[in-house]
C-alpha cells in the first residue's frame, strides 16, 4: 500500500511540472511566414595591415542591417499563445557556428570573446552595441490572457581585430562566426527567427618596403657669395627617401554597411600612412628648425650646419623638421613598388664667421608602418 501511494505522488508531481509548463506562451511563425536566411558578401576583399598598427585597433566594422530606411532587419512576424499568467518574450542574439576557436585575446576591446580567423594576429566578433554575442535586445512583456503578435530587428556588427603580429593571408568568409536571432518565452522553447552568415573573402597583406641608404650631393658652396650673416642658407637639394618593393596599400580600418533586404552596401576605409623619424647622428643646433650640426675634424668647415625640412626643392617654403616628432605620410592605394618620402637639406651659417672645409653630416631615418 506504501508503494502505491508513492507511485501516486510521483504522478501527481510529474502532472503539476507539465501544467506549469503549460501556462507558458508558445511562440511561432505567423501565417505566411518562415524562418529567414541571409548570406551577406564580405565588402572589404583586400586589406592592408602595417605592422605597427597597435594590437585593439578594429581593422573592419561590418554593420549589417535590413534596410538602409528602417535600418534594422525586420525578422519573420511569429505569435505567441495567451497564458493564465503575464510572461515575458527574451530576444537574443546568438552564435549559431564558430568554425574557430576562441583566441588568447584579452585586452580591449572584447577580452576573452574574439575568435582567430586563420590568419595570424586578427581576430573576429560579432556584436551589438558594444555587446558581444550571446547578448540580448529589450524584453517584451505580455500581459495574461493576452495573444502576442510582432517581430525583432535584427542589426550587428562583425568586427576583425587586430590582435598581435599579422601574418599575410586570407580570411575566408567560412571561418567566421555566424548569428541568429531567437524569441524565448518565459519558461518556454526558443524559436530561431533567422539565420545570418557570411560570403566571400579578405586578402591581408602586411609588409614592409625595403629602403636603401640615400645619399645627398651638397655640393660645393662659395663662402663669401652665400653666407652673409647668422641664418644665411644656401639652395635647397633633394633628399628624398626613396622606398623600393612596397606592397600595395589597400587600406585599413574599413568601415562597411549591408543590408538584407533595401539598400546598396558602401564601404570606406583609412589610408594606410608611413610614420617618419629623423635622427641625427651628429650633434642638434636647433631641433624645433631641422638644424643639425656637421661632422667635426682638422679637415672640417665651421660656422655652418645643415638644415632639413620635409617637401621638394621647388617648394616655396617647405616645413621645417622637428627632430623631436615624427611625420606622417598617407599612402596611396595603387599598384606602384616605390614610394617617395619628399626631403630636402641645405646649408645654413650657424655661427659669425664661416671658415672652408667638408661639411658632411649622417641623419638615421626610422620609419614606422601602419
């Protein structure tokens, strides 16, 4: 009799779970209505990465939307069932497939949430305002007793990071993270209203040029015609820095918009630039005006420098280098090899009193690619 009893309990609780479970919404498609799948092409086919473009940066922000008039994506309409009790409907974001594992990454942004891509040193997530996936939108909140009918945008960004020293490559649409959108009732299952994922590829290149020692011809300069005082200069000559067996710069830090349903994609992207330091191996007169002082020796001229300023020699008036900051220069986006970084040196009298012999200097050039 004990047994039975037992038996009877266990029923009677097994009833009750189902019964709460009952009182929770369900949720489908609406009539006409099915689950919507997307593949959006990858805009940014090539990319160049310089190899000093500080780990974090966000190489491409790819935001996908449904319309470039709504913006966000209009998912399927689906209903929910009334219920005895008010209940709440949670969309979320989620990861439907991560062909790659999560990387080492843990700085900012996204620590611990970014996934390697196949190639060395950029990582990918996807997001919603600042918010890796999974994450959620509002909570709707459905009243007793009451049918619920609607639908959830859907809009996101897939982000590529750079996440430490790139090696070239190729990222395939393939190894990156998909989404979808899902509705779960409160105590209920998720339905899964779409499914997004990505096509095509991106070419990374990361390479440096190659830049041989350059040599600048000061020639000879007559003392009396030339130097009449403290400043006096001579003519500008060219000392321009000229690289060889450079990449094509594509560009960096895109900025690409999709969209699933109205709208044409558009795509922007950063220059890739070229940081310049110059630093003299001989002694500064005065940093703030580009003069640097000449080598010293018996054979040597005195009372004079050398001063360099950034342009060519038919410039008007080029800017002075300041030994103390650097120079950027803007790449462009073309399938040349060289690049020229313009320069120009001249002699300026430093002193009263200039007296004949070599006048030869050294400056050390640093550049930094990004």
């Amino acid at each position: 009799m004990s047994r039975l009893l037992n038996r009877m309990n266990m029923v009677t609780l097994l009833l009750g779970l189902a019964a709460n479970a009952s009182a929770a919404g369900v949720c489908s498609f609406a009539v006409g209505n099915s689950k919507s799948v997307s593949v959006v092409p990858l805009q940014a086919q090539n990319m160049t990465v310089g190899p000093y473009t500080p780990n974090g940066t966000i190489l491409l922000s790819h935001y996908v939307g449904g319309s470039n008039i709504t913006g966000t994506a209009p998912t399927p309409t689906f209903s929910c069932t009334p219920s005895p009790k008010s209940y709440s409907i949670v969309p979320r974001y989620v990861r439907t497939s991560t062909p790659k594992p999560l990387s080492g990454w843990n700085g900012s942004p996204y620590p611990g949430q970014v996934f390697e891509t196949g190639v060395p040193g950029i990582g990918a997530v996807i997001s919603y305002w600042g918010r890796a996936f999974p994450t959620e939108r509002v909570t709707i909140n459905v009243g007793s007793n009451v049918p619920y009918s609607g639908y959830v945008g859907t809009e996101f960004d897939l982000l590529l990071i750079k996440i430490g020293p790139v090696s070239p490559g190729t990222i395939n649409a393939a190894d990156l993270p998909s989404m979808a959108m899902q509705v779960t009732p409160t105590g209920g299952i998720a339905l899964s209203l779409n499914s997004i994922s990505f096509s095509g590829s991106i070419n990374i290149v990361s390479q440096t040029c190659q830049t041989p020692d350059v040599y600048v011809p000061m020639g000879t300069v007559n003392i009396d015609q030339t130097f009449k005082g403290t400043g006096s200069v001579s003519t500008w000559r060219d000392a321009s820095i000229r690289l060889t067996h450079c990449p094509r710069f594509y560009g960096s830090k895109f900025q690409v918009k999709s969209y699933t349903s109205v709208g044409n994609a558009t795509s922007s992207s950063t220059a890739n630039s070229l940081e310049l330091k110059l630093a003299p191996n001989t002694s500064i007169v005065d940093g703030t005006k580009g003069i640097l002082g000449i080598r010293t020796g018996t054979e040597s001229a005195t009372g004079v420098g050398i001063q360099m300023a950034y342009g060519k020699v038919s410039d008007t008036s080029p800017a002075l280098v300041n030994f103390a900051n650097s120079r950027s220069f803007n790449m462009v986006n073309n399938d040349s090899t060289t690049q020229t970084l313009p320069l120009v040196a001249r002699y300026i009298q430093t002193n009263d009193r200039v007296t004949p012999g070599k006048a030869d200097a050294a400056v050390t050039f640093m550049i930094n690619y990004f």
